[in-house]
C-alpha cells in the first residue's frame, strides 16, 4: 500500500487521506472547509491527476510543481506554498480534465476570409485593416441571450489567440487547445481571482460567478487572460464631466436590460480598480509598449470625441512598427488582436476599423468592423458570401456612437513570468477623456 508523506509532521498516511490529516495542524475555520473540499476531491480523484500538470498551471515564481506521494515539507517551504496552494492546484487540474469545448457554428473557409473580400469588392476609395483569424460566437437564446455578450466576446477574442499566437496557444485552459464553454469559463474567472487578480472586482462579485446569469466586462475579460501569463490591457474613453478619474467611478449596469437607475456616482480611493463598470484613473506608472505609446492626435484638442475613440482604435491596428498609411494595401492584416469592444448595454468584438478620406473636411472618415453576439452566424455567412447586406451587421460608423462612455480590452505580445506576472494581479487603465459636441 503506498503512503502519502505530510509535508508538516512528516507522518506517512493514506493519500485520500492526506489533506484530512495536514487539516488539523491548523485551527481555522476556514481551513476546515477547505479540507472538506479536499477529502472529497481526493477520494473522487487520485492525487496523480497532478503529476504532469503542465508549467502553466504554476506560479510563475516556482510554484507548486504537481507532485503526487513525493510532497515533503521541504517543498512546502521553499516554494512559500500552503495547502491553499495545495488546493488550487486540485482544482486547475479537475477543470484542465473536465472543461468543456464550446459549441458554434463553424464558417467553412473563414469569416475573415468573406469579409476580407467583400471589403476588397467595395467600390469606394477605402483602406481597411482587420484582425487575422477569428471565430464568431453567438449568443443562444436557450442559453445566454440577454446576459452573456461578455463571455462570448471572451471567445472570440481566444479563437483569434489560439489560432494566431504560439505562447497563447500553450498556456490559454490549460493547454487544451480549444475554446471553452461558459461555465468552463466561469470556472477559470474563479479561479483567477482566487489567485489574486482583479480582488476589488472579484469582490463585487462576492467571487462567484459559476452558473450565474452575472454580466461581466473588459476587466473580469482581463482578468481571466492575465491568469495565464498573457498581457491583457484595458483602456477607458469617458465623456462625462462628473467622473473625474483622480475621484469618482461611474457605475453602470451591462446588458440589454440595463436600468438608468443603475447609475451612480461614488468616490474612490487612488488606485481602486473593480469590475468592469468602473471607470479608472490612468497609471502614470504603467508604460506598456504599443498604444501608450503613439502620437496622440486628440490630446488637447478639440475633436469630436466619437473621432478621439475611432482615431485610437486606427492607430491600434495601423501601428506595425512604422508601417505607413502609403504601405497600406485596400485591405490590410494586422497582427493586433481584436478588442473587446464596452459600453452600457451591450458588448461587441472590434475586428477591424475602415477609413476614407473626408472630401469636404480634413477628417477621415472610419467605420468599425464589428462581430456582434447577438447577430446570427448563420446570417452573417450569408450576407458575406452574397456580397450583399453585411455592411448593416458588420459596419459601425460614427454616426452610431451615442454613449457617453466606452471601454476595450485588448491583449498584448507574449507571456508574462515572475515580478511582471504579479503586477499583473492589479488591472490599471489607460484613461482617456474626451468631450462629446
């Protein structure tokens, strides 16, 4: 009969009995639960479900390797783990086995593909730039219409990662190489949060999301790609003269259902950053590469503000290291990631953005390119292999942004370890304001 060795008293015992024994070197209530929890885990699945559990499913920092009757005290304190840690890594290895795939309609050839060329067919003088691969997720009515925009924008945006980056695909659900359902997903926010990222939103949240029916934004998006090492960033664009981003948040409720009795106005301490309805201050400290980085042609000026929001998303997908609007072909691939595109009552998946010259002013004029949820697949597809009607469910001009306040998440080159992936734990945002005519 094998043994388990307790890493604190060096005592042999039974592995489905291990966590149970370790439990009463502690006198928490808390820890009590916990091993509960972890009797039940370990007799429903052996401890060597951890053996192999990949690099990824670590902390950064060296943390709990996934050993199964070889744990000794002297691991414990060399990595500063407990048996929280412990715990956690039960639980990431179960989810790892037991998620499950989403279910969608695949679009044979692309739906980038189609849409590529239907934008190369257009007869106007306009330079377009999209996103590369990436799948359309919508919402089912038997299943998240009305609430689950967010988790599908989620999915998108892991299509185009899986398929478009390497150090993504390696690290994103354990390495499964597939897009999760959503409550696989809930499970991985969870688990996110239990790791530290994002506490005052996870907090919002009372840290439950699992089967609930709770809208979620660019930060809880954020939050769940930060988890796995990838830089995930959010930037804020507000017009409100209330909402100075040193003292106050506005709050709003995310969905089809919103209630204007929702909004409120609250002060805030500096460098509070909650769920997705809170608009943040700037972190001056945070100098992430790219899009902090650009000429920025609204600041001080006086444009439009809906222009600021459309010439910010341009220079996103245009900024190639120093690619020219001159190089640009009719319709360009850009490396960038689509953006998780938020304002009160919906959320949609940014894929590209167009421009033409403006005739009569020195204004570009641009259209975004968007996949919304709540549009059909199936109607998408057919549109776009028509050449005939997609501009009305996939274009967005101008004209269209009405809301006072819009939020993107997007997600940077490679994977984060050791210091920087902890300072990822705290979400910061790019804050942009801007004044509506």
């Amino acid at each position: 009969m094998m043994f388990s060795v307790c890493p604190f008293c060096q005592c042999n015992v039974l592995p489905a009995e291990l966590e149970w024994h370790a439990n009463n070197h502690f006198l928490e209530d808390d820890f009590e639960k916990d091993m509960q929890l972890a009797k039940q885990i370990s007799l429903e699945l052996p401890t060597s479900r951890l053996k192999d559990a990949p690099v990824y499913l670590e902390e950064p920092s060296g943390g709990f390797s996934g050993g199964s009757s070889d744990i000794s005290k002297s691991t414990f304190n060399e990595n500063h783990l407990g048996l929280r840690e412990v715990l956690l890594q039960e639980r990431i290895s179960c989810l790892v086995d037991l998620q499950t795939k989403s279910t969608f309609y695949k679009v044979e050839g692309g739906i980038m593909n189609l849409l590529r060329r239907c934008l190369q067919l257009e007869k106007r003088k306009c330079i377009s730039v999209i996103s590369g691969y990436i799948d359309h997720y919508q919402s089912v009515e038997s299943e998240d219409y009305g609430w689950g925009c967010g988790w599908r924008n989620i999915q998108m945006l892991s299509s185009h990662l899986l398929m478009q980056r390497k150090e993504a695909r390696d690290v994103l659900f354990g390495g499964s190489e597939f897009v999760p359902d959503i409550p696989s997903l809930q499970r991985w926010l969870e688990i996110a949060w239990e790791r530290g990222f994002d506490v005052p939103g996870s907090n919002s949240f009372n840290k439950e999301v699992y089967g609930s029916k709770k809208w979620i934004g660019t930060t809880e998006c954020a939050a769940l790609f930060r988890s796995f090492g990838l830089r995930a960033r959010v930037v804020d664009f507000d017009s409100l003269p209330s909402s100075s981003p040193s003292t106050s948040y506005t709050s709003w409720k995310h969905g089809k259902h919103s209630n204007p009795g929702n909004f409120r106005c609250k002060m805030i301490e500096k460098q509070v950053y909650g769920p997705m309805d809170k608009f943040l201050q700037r972190c001056q400290s945070e100098k992430h590469s790219s899009v902090q980085d650009h000429d920025s042609p609204y600041k001080g000026e006086n444009i439009s503000g809906d222009q600021v929001l459309m010439e910010w998303i341009w220079n996103y997908f245009t900024h190639e290291g120093g690619c020219r609007l001159d190089d640009l072909q009719d319709v360009f691939i850009s490396q960038k990631t689509p953006l998780y595109f938020q304002h009160d009552g919906h959320s949609r998946t940014v894929v590209g953005i167009q421009m033409q010259k403006s005739v009569k002013g020195p204004e570009e004029r641009y259209s975004l390119l968007i996949l919304d949820p709540g549009q059909r697949t199936r109607d998408l597809e057919k549109t776009l292999r028509d050449n005939n009607g997609w501009q009305k469910l996939i274009k967005r001009g101008i004209h269209t942004l009405k809301k006072p306040q819009y939020q993107l998440c997007y997600v940077d080159p490679g994977v984060s370890y050791r210091e920087e992936w902890e300072d990822l734990k705290t979400i910061h945002s790019e804050y942009i304001r801007f004044y509506k005519r």
